[in-house]
C-alpha cells in the first residue's frame, strides 16, 4: 500500500522509511526465500547499515529540528553508553531467545501468541543489531511472518486476546519502518501475506473499534467484553500510541477516551486501580507505571494524574514489586525514563544488579509467566539502557 | 587427681553421644552391636576417643584415634581408664554361679569341676578357665541372674549428680567423691521387697547419707531408708511423720575404712533390715504408720563432709527369707534351706552335680540345686595387676596386660591358669592400676589440641602434608609415638588461652548529632573534645576470620587494594571481605541492643536491593550504603540509590554485608573432608591468618594463603592453631562478624507462613468477605456439552477456577488444582474451571495442549465471575459440601497446592 511508503512524523512532518534507502542493488530478488544470503553477506552489509543508520539519524535530526527545533542526538540513541553488565546480559538473553524460537517465529512452552512473539521481537529490534542484515535478522522475520499469520484478515485481530492484540501491535509498530518487508514473505500466492504496515493498520482498526464498542472506552481481555481494566488497557493503548507514532492514523478521540479511562482509575495518590474500581486502589507498581507511561507518550505530561503516578513511582525507587515483577519491570523502566532520567538511572542500577543476580546461565529469567515472556520483559526493561526502539523515545 | 578426674567425668559425658555415633559409623558398621570404639581417659586429665589396636607389648596399648592417622602408643602408667559405651538396658550376665575371687574380681559362669587345687570355670564371653582354689572366695548361685535387679555401680554412668556437675568420678567402676555437700541418685528399680548388697570404703573419715528407694528429687531424704554416719556411728534409720526408728550398724573410726552390709526392704510393710557381711542382724527397723506412696525406686547417696566410695551395690528380688549369722573363719555351704554346713570343700562331681564336703572326718555330698552359697577361706592376694577389666555382663577381672590381638585382650590374671582374652566388644571399662607415668624426653612447644572428642596435652613435632594426613603431627604426653591428624579434622591447637576483652564504658554523643545533623556528624573530622581514641589499629578483616594489618590503598567494583607488612600481596575480592579498620575509632562510644538490631534490620523496600556495606564514622555514626569506589580521599557510597561523596578520614570501619549472610545456605559443602587441612593461626595482638597447610619444620609452619599466597608462621608467635572447620567456627564468634543484616519481620497480611508472632494464626484462602457465606447459585453450559447447575451439587464440595486461555498463572495453577482435586475425589470433591468468555475452540486446543480432562464451564458473560468477585484471575473458590465459600485464593501461585490439601483436611476433619 503506497499510504505506509511514507511515514507521518509526530511533528506532522513525513519521511521515508528506512527501508526505502536501501540501494537497489542490496534488495532481493521478489519471491526468493532470501535470509542466508543476508547473512552470508553481513559483513558487507554492517558496514553499509551503519551509513544508512548514521543518514537516518541526520535526516531525523534535520526534520525534527526544523520543524520543533529540539531533537536527540545520535548518541543518545546508539546506546553507546551501555553498561558492559547490560550488554553482556542482554546478548546472553538474545541469545537464549534465538535457540527457543521455533522455525515458525513463535515461543512455546508456555503462554504463546502475537503478544508473546510481539515481545521477542521486540527485543531483537531494540538491541541495535542490523534487523534487516544483522545476525537476528531471521528471527526478526520468522516473528514477524508469526504475528501477521495469526491475524484476522476481516477483524485485524491479533490472537488470543487483547493482551496479545495490544502487545503484537506494538511489536510490528516498532518493526515498522525499520524492517525491510519487501521480502519477509516467500514467493508466490499466500494467505496474509500482509506487509508491516498494512497489518498495523489492521490491528489499529481492530482495537478502536473494540474500543468503541467499550462503554468505558479502554479494553479488557476479550475484544467484545464491555467491561475494562488497566492492565489489557495498557497493553493496547501503547500499542496504538507507537502506531500513531509510526505514522498510522490513530483518532485523538480514541487516544483521548483512553486516557479518561485511565484518569478515571488514577487516584490523587498516584495509585492506580485494576478494573472499574472493583478492587479498589491497591499498592500495583505495574499499574502505576502504566498509566505513567500512557500519559507520558501520549503528551499528557500537563495532568495532575501523570505527576501523581510519576511523583509515586519516584517516591519508590526501591520498592520491589509485590508480584508480577518482571511484567512491573518492563513498564517502571518504560515510565521512569519517559518521566525522570535521573530517577531512571538510580532505578535503573537496582535492576540491572537484580537481573545480573537472577539471569540463568542459559541467559533467561523465569517468571510467573514462564521463562520466554520473563526473558523478554526483562530484556525489554533493559532495553531502555539503549535507547533505540522508537517507544523510548523522548 | 580430683580436678583431673571431674575432668574426666565431665569430658565422658559430652562425648558418650558422639562416641556412639562415630562409634556405629566408622567403626561398627559391619556389626553395630560389637561397639569398640571408646573413650580413653589419661592419668594427668586428658582423654581421646579412639579404639584398641593389637599390641605385643606388655607396657603400652595402641590407640587409634579416628582424627589421627596413625595409632597412638600410651605407657599403660600414663592411662587412668577406658569406658567403653554400654549397650542398651542393664546388662545380663548368665551362668548357674556367680564367682568371687579374692582380688576382688567377679564373673559368672558354670562350674565344671572343682578340686582341692582348682576349678575349672565355663565363662559365656571367656572361655573355661582353670582357677587355683586359694583364689575362690565365694561361690554363689546365681541362675542366670534372674532374680538380679542391679549389680554394679559400673561407673557413673546412669547416675545424675547434683548440685553440680563433676564432684563424682569414677575409679576401677567404683564412684567416688571427695566433695562435700554433693549427692549422686541412680534409679536402679529397687523392687518393693529387695535384698541389697552394699560396700563402701574411705579414705579419711566418712560422713554420708545413703538413702533407699528415692526418686531423683532430694527433698525426699527424709522419708527413705537410710543409712547415715552419726558421729562416731552407722546408723540406720526409718522415719515416718509420726514415728523414728534408728538402731547404730557400727563404729566409724578415723582413717580408712570399709563397711559390707546387706539390707533388706519391705517397702510396703515398713521394714528395714540390715546384715553384716557374716551374716549379724544388726538393724530391724519397723513402723507400724501405713505407709504412703511410695517413693521411688532408686538410691542417693549424700557427701556431707569427708570421702566415700561406692564400690558395689547388688539388688535382687527379695524372697522373704532373711541371712543367718555365720562363721566367717571356716569354710561353709549355705544351703537353700538356710542351714549351714562347715568344713572342707573337697570336690564337685560334675557327674552328679554334687559337691563333696568333708568335716570332722567325715564326708557328705550335697547337690547341687541345694546349695545357695559356698564360701571359702583364702588368704588376701593382692597380686600383680596392672588392669582391672569391667565387662558389660557386670563381671570384673583384673591382671596384668600381656597383649592384644585379634580383637581380644589378653591378661594374666592371678589364679587363673591361662592368659584370659577377653573380646574388645565385651569390655565395659579398663581401669588401670598402675600410677607411674614413664617420663618422656620432649621438645617443641608444648601446647593442648582439642578436637572433636579429643584433649591432649603434648606438642606438634615436624611434618609433611600428604594425601592422608596433614603436616600437624602431634606428639602427645604419654605415648611412646606422635600421629599426624587427619585432613578434614575441625578442632584447635592451644598455647596460650586467649584473654577476654576489657569492658567498654558507653557514652552518648546524641548532643552533638543534634548539632550536625546525622550526615553532618558522620563525615565531620573529631573534635578535640572527642572522647579518647582506642591505638591505631589498621586492619583487614576477612569473612574467613583471619585478621591482617594493613593499609587500605583503594576500593574499586572489584575489590580492596592494600598493603601489608606481612606480605606482598595488595589486593583482595569483595566477597572475601568482612571489613576494615581505616582509622581509629572512638571505641568507648557504644551502639546499644535495640540501636544495633534497627541498622542491621533490612526493610522490605530493600529486599532485593540490599545494602553492601556498613560505614562506622569515627565519631561512632553508622551509615548503610553500598561503596562504588573510594581512594586517598574520598569514599563514593551509594545511599538509597544516591551516591554520595564521603570523606575518607572521617570513616573508622567499615563492614561487608553480603547476601549469604542475609539468606545463609543451610547446606554446607563439607568441602574440608576432601582438601588439605587449613589452620588459622591466632596471635595474641588479633592478627590472624589462615593458610592450606604444607609443612612444619623447626616450628615453622608454612602453606598458602588464600588471600596472601604462600605464608610461614612462627610457632612461637601464636596462641592458638584453629583446624578445619573451626576456623569458620570461630569467625562467627569475632566482633565484626557479628555485623550481619537480617530481614524486617514481615507484616501479618504479606506474612507466606502460618505464624504471625503468636497473634493469632492466619489461614490462607479466608481473607475474602465473601468466606463463609452461601456460595451464589449459578447455571452454565459446559464446553462438552450439557449444563452444570450449582445448587444441584448439595453434598458436594466444589472447587471452582475461573481462568482464560491467555493468563499464564491460569494455565499454570489449572493442573495442579485437577490433580489435588483427583486426589480427593473420592471424598466428594469436583472441579468445576470456569471460563470466561472465550471459544469453544480455543478452550479445547488449550485443553489439549495441556493434556486435562477438565469440565469447563462457559462463563460467556462474565455473569458468575462478577457474582464471585473474581477481577482478577487466576481465582480459586472452595465451596464446601452445604454450599458455603470454605475458601477464596486469588493469583494461583506455587503455594496453593499445599493451600488446597490443608483446606481439604479442614473439610473433611483430617
């Protein structure tokens, strides 16, 4: 589709993705299933991506400095300052990830799905290795081809429910523009054969219109339930804003609606409620950090709401989460970095030290939800040290 | 010999236990009854486990100790005695006669034949022995002792001593005390009619109470039968609250002395006799009061002044029948009738069981089931004896040692015609008779090591560390050889006990922490005004104990980089660290208990973040924090997530706290049995330091240090060797090791235990409101079809789950909760998971995936979860059979197995 060639700055400004600055000369022949000639050609490849990298980088920092005139510098994102522990965890975990992912791009073994797979690959693409060249490459695209394959062509519906919806949808908003899709597909005739970009803007329609069957304006697990919390919630509406920050047409409207659903459930203390109020304010690290980042990445910095759930957080720097940890760990990092890079880089020393002391020796961590989802919440929630998957962005 | 016998006494006690267990574990396994491993207590106080080894020399008895490679060769004049731990329940000595011979030795057997030179005697455990009869004092029938209640007293074991511990000792199996105002009470079953053989002796001049049929507390004293010394009298004595009766046994002279009486107990009617030895009524005491409860069934002799010691005492049942007055001078037969008759034992006829007598000219037989006792004649022969042999059948043989061999000890005994070899395994004790410990020519430092089970006193002579044996070779004083001590061993070598440390006077500085605030008081420089500072004092603690003077260079991620003069060696890992001391702290200041236990109390927002180090100031402040780096100048500590930039003069000490000690492994890797054995040397001024011991030579010992490298010590610079595992024993008990975080006790409603501090007991499942009231009706489909309507299950107790597909923690709970409830279906129990809103289609793959047979009921509308307030899944309800909510879980998790089997048992009342 020739609407996702182009990509909508959140400046309202457009530039073309990545993978249109590819020389023609590097693209692969149409049909061909083409990923060990991508890596048999990795070498030659590196050099070229991190040209291309360093050409994007001044291209994004000229357009946005024309149009705000205030922009990251490349550095910031290139993750140069990484701690040693941090990278040396996050490629064991990578690495963990690569041997447990099946030939069809899934994790199995637990719970599985589009929001499960959504979350490897989203660690593969934060990691600053080449997604379309580098030595992931092919799990990048084995998830990618997985996510799309599960989703409803009719509904744009990914998966089991809208916990996987939500996390899928923004796994392929981060692929999108970075991953070259003109050959994530095998040649010939197929069914969801969808690219990147079409698939996100499915999933896009899949979740507003849930959303607007939803009295409540946010979601719960089911796609029809009529009844919400802030949990599922969470997980679909990051999505929809990394949509939106992609260049796919998310409605103000429904951002808005979510975000009153989300003021709705935020008490003045900071704390933040599970489901309609049902199970009243409790002490949910996980929750707070969600509505946090929600109201951090939508631009909502002005709501007392967001300077409560951030004012509590910062207050708890070394609170250990009561359960969920992992899961608590992806957000708080997601919601610290987006609200207080000093707070972060304090809270950020903690859990590196706690996940030195609990990565395995074969690079995974285990968790309530089983070793593939705790592998990669806790990649993810190192991930922010890098600074490259566009959700991060400040 | 009164210090080193309590010694003695105390040091059997504490390792009876132990000796049993090493005794069965490495030395019995092939035949735990045969028990040879024992206790052999020296004659200047010392005493080591170990067993007997052969030997073929007369002057000596090999010991092997099991902490030594080598046996041990004790002077038999350097050894006070051998105990050997008695089997379970009295011990049983079998034989048709008991025989006493005239040095006092006891055994039992059967009489084979009998002559006017000898008797041929059948001992069970021995073997037939030829006895000269000018060495057969008595002969009695003994009947396989079946009428026996007690015989000994075999030591002290069995007995209790009171006030205090230690003022009894054992000798030859007699009990001895020369303290006074000390009892000691056995409980031997004194039958309620009992006959009773007792004999005492002294040394000075006895003054002492021997109260019969007692319990063990000592305020009975009164009620009891008593014999006790009046002045210049033995008296017996029976009291009751409205009447005494006494009658005066003998005069008591001064000097030593002995007494042999018989007593006779009629617990129930109020009678006490008492018998000399010949036979002399001297004591029929009686009272007619009715007696009350009895008692007890035990002895307590009482040491008022002087010294007694309780040579024998023999209770049996009693049939009634009192003793008659004999003549002690002439031979006699004491028949079964009572009669006596005198003369000379001529012979028994084994072939009639009939012993022939001969007086005044005339012979008689007399059967042998006739006769009760036989009692000869014979001159006192004292002998030559080195050892007295108890057994554990109660027999007693003494003689001199010629070897051992074959797991037999071999002695010549007086009047016994063959060398007697008595089985190892059937030895009580050995008490030894000879007094003259040979004098050895020593060097070398001398010292005491201590091991488990083990004190002796002697010296370490040099060594090589090898495969089996380190190079600690100890030369103990007494044997004729030294023995290496084994890898492994954990225990210590003393020279010189160390000196307690003098008390601390506290003082407040609360004053001046007002003024500056704690930060402001922490890094501020002393003030002149400063309580007086303790002497300099640099040093390197580490966890291991070992104590090293040092200058602190720098603290990096790594590590501490310092120097020493001890060695060249400059840095050290963290997780070796326990502390150091930079400058001198004020040590007068004191922390007290309660400020102590709040520093060292870790919160539970910083459980999985703890604090790594503690930092003294040296004007007595503490800060928790966790060093990133320090230099010359400056410390940079990590406080709550802040660094903080501290200046380095201002800190005294600081401490490691590391991870292990908040949470310690339970199981300890016995790493020791298999490396080289480690000593810590200890030096009077705290310097300690540990090396993997290599060699001992000229008094110096010389190994690597984990920490230092190779190292060599001065034997004569040390106080104290610790060995293996004590070292780590030790550290726990140093100042600085005692700074140890602990865990904030956890709220009663976080609380994953039962216990909440006694205030009452918290059951999982019943915190929910809606616990205990009638569980909601309810219709649903299920996914194979038909419907499941609750209130149709009366009788029943169900377990509903509400899951879905996508929820990690359903799926993990789901089939534990099936297989319990499986468990426990034949009582009744169904489980019932409830779906929410989800497809038929996807319910059942996940079903299948998950290999259950579960019935599913379709909660389309979230109706019954919304009724059941489940908002949050996995959520678990019991409903118990009259259809009430027994149990709410929510979260799953891996406790809640065990929450549903103790629900279950709650349900069905077991």
């Amino acid at each position: 589709m020739n609407a996702f060639v182009t990509k909508q700055l959140r400046n309202g400004s457009q530039i073309t993705p990545l993978c249109n600055l590819f020389p023609k000369g590097r693209r692969q022949g149409e049909g061909e299933e083409s990923e060990e000639v991508i890596i048999e050609s990795f070498l030659i490849c590196t050099a070229s991506w991190i040209r291309l990298t360093i050409q994007l980088a001044c291209i994004l920092f000229a357009v946005s400095s024309a149009a705000t005139g205030v922009a990251q510098f490349p550095n910031a994102r290139q993750g140069e300052m990484v701690p040693r522990d941090v990278r040396e965890m996050y490629d064991r975990g990578m690495q963990y990830l690569a041997k447990t992912q099946t030939e069809s791009g899934e994790w199995t073994g637990g719970e599985q799905g589009p929001g499960v797979t959504g979350m490897g690959l989203m660690v593969f693409l934060a990691s600053g290795e080449d997604p379309n060249f580098g030595r992931y490459s092919l799990h990048v695209r084995r998830a990618l081809r997985s996510i799309i394959s599960t989703q409803d062509a009719a509904t744009g519906y990914l998966g089991n429910s809208m916990y996987h919806h939500g996390f899928g949808m923004l796994a392929l908003a981060e692929a999108y523009g970075a991953v070259d899709d003109r050959n994530l597909w095998p040649a010939g005739e197929g069914k969801n054969k969808r690219s990147i970009g079409e698939a996100l803007e499915l999933a896009v329609r899949a979740a507003i219109t849930s959303q607007n069957k939803n009295p409540l304006g946010a979601w719960r697990y089911s796609p029809e339930s009529t009844d919400a919390d802030t949990s599922v919630s969470g997980a679909v509406l990051v999505g929809l804003l990394a949509a939106r920050n992609a260049g796919i047409e998310v409605p103000d409207a429904s951002i808005d609606k979510a975000i009153s659903y989300y003021t709705s459930m935020t008490s003045d203390s900071g704390q933040v409620a599970y489901s309609g109020g049902l199970s009243g304010f409790d002490e949910s690290l996980a929750r707070i950090s969600i509505a946090s980042l929600v109201y951090s990445v939508a631009r909502r910095k002005d709501l007392p709401q967001y300077k409560a759930t951030l004012n509590y957080l910062v207050q708890r720097l070394e609170m250990p989460p009561q359960q969920w940890q992992e899961y608590t760990y992806y957000y708080q990092a997601q919601a610290l970095f987006q609200g207080d890079v000093a707070a972060w880089e304090k809270w950020n020393k903690r859990l590196v030290r706690q996940l030195k002391k609990s990565q395995q020796k074969d690079g995974s961590f285990t968790s309530q939800h089983g070793t593939n989802i705790g592998t990669s919440l806790c990649l993810l929630a190192l991930a922010v040290n890098y600074r490259i998957l566009p959700i991060y962005e400040r | 010999m009164k210090g080193r016998s309590v010694m003695q006494s105390t040091a059997f006690q504490c390792i009876l236990t132990l000796l049993i267990l090493v005794g069965t574990r490495a030395y019995g396994e092939s035949n735990p009854a045969a028990i040879t491993v024992g206790v052999m207590h020296l004659a200047h106080g010392d005493f080591v486990t170990g067993e007997l080894k052969d030997c073929d020399q007369s002057d000596r008895l090999r010991w092997q100790s099991p902490a030594f490679t080598t046996p041990f060769e004790f002077a038999l004049g350097s050894i006070h005695s051998i105990r050997f731990p008695n089997r379970e329940g009295l011990p049983k000595s079998m034989g048709d006669f008991c025989f006493e011979l005239a040095g006092g030795d006891l055994l039992f057997g059967s009489l084979i034949g009998l002559d006017t030179h000898e008797a041929e005697i059948d001992l069970p455990p021995l073997g037939k022995i030829h006895l000269l009869r000018d060495h057969l004092r008595r002969l009695s029938r003994w009947r396989d002792g079946d009428s026996l209640i007690f015989l000994g007293p075999n030591g002290l074991a069995g007995w209790d001593e009171s006030p205090h511990q230690g003022a009894w000792r054992e000798e030859a199996g007699h009990i001895v005390t020369d303290v006074a105002g000390t009892s000691i009470h056995g409980r031997l079953g004194i039958p309620a009619r009992a006959a009773m053989e007792l004999e005492f002796s002294w040394t000075k001049k006895p003054n002492f109470i021997l109260a019969l049929g007692v319990d063990d507390t000592a305020s009975n004293l009164e009620d009891a039968f008593r014999l006790e010394v009046w002045g210049q009298d033995l008296v017996a004595v029976l009291e009751t609250d409205g009447e005494a009766d006494l009658a005066a046994l003998q005069k008591i002279e001064v000097g030593p002395g002995r007494i042999h009486l018989r007593a006779y107990l009629d617990i129930e009617h109020n009678r006490f006799l008492v018998f000399s030895e010949a036979g002399k009524q001297l004591a029929d005491l009686y009272s007619s009061e009715k007696p009350g409860q009895p008692l007890g069934s035990g002895i307590r002799l009482m040491n008022q002044q002087g010294d007694v010691r309780l040579e024998k005492i023999y209770i049996s049942r009693w049939n009634g029948v009192l003793p008659r007055e004999v003549q002690q001078a002439r031979s006699r037969i004491d028949r079964t009738d009572r009669s006596a008759l005198y003369g000379e034992i001529k012979e028994f006829d084994s072939a009639t069981k009939q012993f022939v007598l001969a007086a005044e000219a005339k012979q008689s037989r007399i059967a042998i089931d006739d006769i009760e006792t036989i009692a000869f004649v014979v001159p006192d022969h004292s002998g030559s004896r080195t050892l007295r042999a108890i057994l554990q059948n109660g027999a007693r043989l003494s003689g001199r040692l010629t070897k051992v061999d074959a797991g037999r000890l071999f002695l010549e005994c007086p009047g016994i015609t063959e060398r007697v070899g008595i089985p190892i395994s059937e030895l009580s004790a050995l008490s030894f008779l000879e007094s003259d410990e040979p004098i050895f020519s020593d060097s070398g430092r001398h010292g005491r090591v201590e091991l488990e089970g083990i004190r002796l006193n002697g010296y370490l002579v040099d060594g090589l560390s090898q495969d089996n044996a380190s190079c600690l070779v100890w030369q103990p004083r007494g044997s004729f050889v030294s023995s290496p001590i084994q890898h492994g061993v954990s225990g210590r070598i003393v020279y010189r006990e160390p000196v307690p440390p003098p008390p601390v006077r506290a003082v407040r500085i609360q004053q001046r922490r007002q003024q500056l605030g704690i930060f402001g008081l922490l890094f501020s420089p002393p003030t002149e005004n400063s309580p007086q500072m303790a002497p300099l004092q640099r040093s390197l603690h580490l966890r291991s104990g070992d104590t090293i003077p040092c200058e602190v260079k720098q603290i990096d991620e790594r590590g501490l980089y310092f120097k020493t003069p001890v060695s060249d060696t400059t840095f050290v890992s963290h997780d070796r660290i326990k502390a150091v001391e930079l400058a001198p702290s004020n040590r007068s200041i004191k922390i007290n208990k309660e400020e102590r236990a709040r520093l060292l109390t870790l919160p539970r927002i910083q459980k999985d973040n703890p604090p790594t180090h503690l930092i003294r100031s040296a004007n007595g402040d503490c800060l928790r924090c966790r060093i990133i780096a320090m230099d010359d100048q400056t410390c940079t500590a990590e406080v709550r997530l802040d660094n903080k930039q501290l200046r380095r003069d201002c800190i005294a000490w600081i401490v490691w706290l590391h991870d292990d000690e908040l949470d310690p492994v339970k199981s300890q890797d016995p790493s020791d049995q298999a490396s080289p054995t480690r000593v810590q040397a200890v030096r009077s001024n705290g310097i300690r330091l540990t090396l993997v011991t290599e060699q001992l030579a000229g008094s110096i010992l010389s190994g690597t240090s984990p920490v230092l490298g190779a190292c060599r010590i001065g034997l004569e610079e040390v106080d104290q060797l610790l060995i293996g595992g004590a070292i780590d024993q030790a550290a726990t008990e140093l100042a600085a090791h005692q700074w140890k975080l602990h865990h904030a006790r956890p709220p009663r409603f976080v609380s994953t235990d039962n216990t909440d501090g006694g205030h009452g007991h918290h059951i999982p499942g019943t915190e929910s409101a809606l616990v205990g009231h009638p569980a909601p009706d309810f219709q649903l489909d299920l996914l194979d079809g038909g419907t499941f309507k609750l209130s149709d299950c009366k009788g029943t107790v169900i377990v509903l789950d509400f899951w879905t597909t996508w929820c990690g923690p359903c799926i993990q709970s789901m089939p534990a909760i099936d297989r319990i409830v499986r468990e426990y279906e034949d009582r009744g129990v169904r489980f019932i998971a409830v779906n929410l809103q989800e497809t038929p289609e996807l319910i059942a793959s996940t079903l299948k995936r998950l290999n259950l047979e579960t019935t599913v009921a379709l909660d389309q509308e979230g109706i019954v979860a919304e009724k059941y307030g489940a908002t949050a899944i996995p959520h678990t309800v019991i409903i118990d059979s009259d259809g009430t909510i027994a149990r709410l879980y929510i979260g799953g998790g891996p406790q809640l197995g065990d929450h549903l089997r103790d629900a279950f048992r709650d349900i069905f009342g077991k």
